[in-house]
C-alpha cells in the first residue's frame, strides 16, 4: 500500500509539473512571436529603423528593458495574472524594436539558419533538463559566474574592438546560453511540481516568469549563434 502511495504521488507530480511547464513553453512562444512580429515589422518601414537608430531611442528601451526584468523577477508576486502578462508582451516587444536591426545587418539566410540551430539546441537542451536524473544546481552557480565575465568582456571589447575577443566570446556565450536552458528548465520544472494548480493567479505568474527566464535563454543563444552564421554579411 505504501508503495502504490508512493507511485500515486509521483504521478501527480509528474502531472502537476508536466501542466505548468505546458503554460511556461506556451507564453515563450508567444513571446517570441511577437518579438519576430515587431522586429520585423520596424525593419519593414524606413521611417521606424530611422527613428530606432537615435542614441537617446536606444537608450530609453535598455533602461525599460531592464526595469520591467527587474519588475517581473523580483515582484511579481505582486502583480495580477493580467498585469504580469501584460508586463512580459511588452518586453517581448521592446526586445524586438531592439533586434530590428539584424534585419538590415545580417542577410535573412543568416538569421534563419541561426534561428533554426537555436530551435534545435534549445529544445535538445530543454529536453535533457527535463529528463536528466543529475542535480544541475551546482552547474547553475558555474554558468552565472560565466554570463559575468562575457558580460565584462562584452563592455572591454568596446573600447578594444578586438575580432579575437569578439570571437571568444561568442563561443563562450554559447556555451554558457546552451547549458543555462537545461538548467533554467529543470528548476522551473522543479518549481513547477509544487504550483497550486488551484490558484489560476499563482500558476500565470508562476509560468510567465519562468517563460521569461527561457526567452531570455533562447534570445541570448540566437544573437550569440547570429555572430557565427552571420560571419560574412551582405
């Protein structure tokens, strides 16, 4: 009886898990949606690049982008399931008025074959947190020293505009992007066993931070691979 219990609650939790990680992929996606939706749509009109290429536009959307960041992971518990939605389209939006420019950069052969290997590692590596029996934890600590030094290395290489430097960096960022899926999906399947799944608020809130924090994984390892297949550029 203690056995079948056992096998019981490990099957709710696997059920719990497998639900919440549904809404998490789900408002990724929609996120990436409209990001490509906008990103191309102000690649799409002379008049809107022209206005995003302004030092003072670019500005004003890092600094939104790192506050609703902020916002989103530090309070959402705070926030409606309408207004932590919202909060996240919007980013995913602005994110996209920042990528606008690959379009003009980069040739479109470029950008899909990028896009399609970040699909491909993101989902093998997404996969490999979801089934692996190994703690990933330990690697998580490791992987956010490592998103540091690139993000130094990324500020020294202004000033040194060095191809090497730039090079490394990109197989680093790689790297560190590819092994931050796994261990971004396997803490937020291990978070998402526990969610109320009583509590609609919780579990919105709940999926779209996770949601963030893969989208954030997805969109860092596509720029990092654009620099590799956009080599050659038109």
């Amino acid at each position: 009886m203690q056995s079948f219990n056992t096998l019981e609650s490990t099957r709710s939790t696997v059920s719990v898990s497998a639900i919440f990680m549904r809404h998490v992929y789900q408002w990724m996606t929609v996120g990436l949606g409209v990001t490509a939706l906008v990103s191309y749509g102000i690649a799409s009109s002379m008049a809107a690049l022209q206005f995003m290429n302004n030092m003072a536009v670019m500005i004003v959307l890092v600094l939104a982008q790192i506050g609703l960041v902020v916002a989103l992971s530090a309070a959402i518990h705070k926030f409606s399931a309408a207004m932590a939605t919202g909060l996240f389209l919007l980013y995913s939006a602005l994110t996209g008025a920042m990528l606008s420019s690959i379009f003009v950069v980069y040739p479109i052969g470029s950008i899909a074959n990028a896009f399609l290997t970040t699909t491909g590692t993101f989902l093998a590596m997404s996969v490999y947190g979801t089934v692996t029996k190994r703690d990933l934890s330990g690697l998580g600590s490791f992987l956010f020293m490592g998103l540091i030094g690139i993000c130094i290395a990324m500020l020294v290489n202004i000033f040194l505009a060095s191809t090497m430097l730039d090079f490394v960096i990109s197989c680093a960022g790689v790297l560190i992007f590819t092994g931050l899926t796994a261990y971004d999906t396997q803490k937020i399947r291990q978070f998402g066993a526990n969610a109320p799944l009583g509590d609609a608020t919780a579990i919105r809130r709940g999926a779209i931070l996770g949601a963030l924090t893969l989208y954030l994984d997805f969109i860092n390892l596509f720029l990092m691979l654009l620099r590799f297949f956009g080599g050659n550029r038109d």
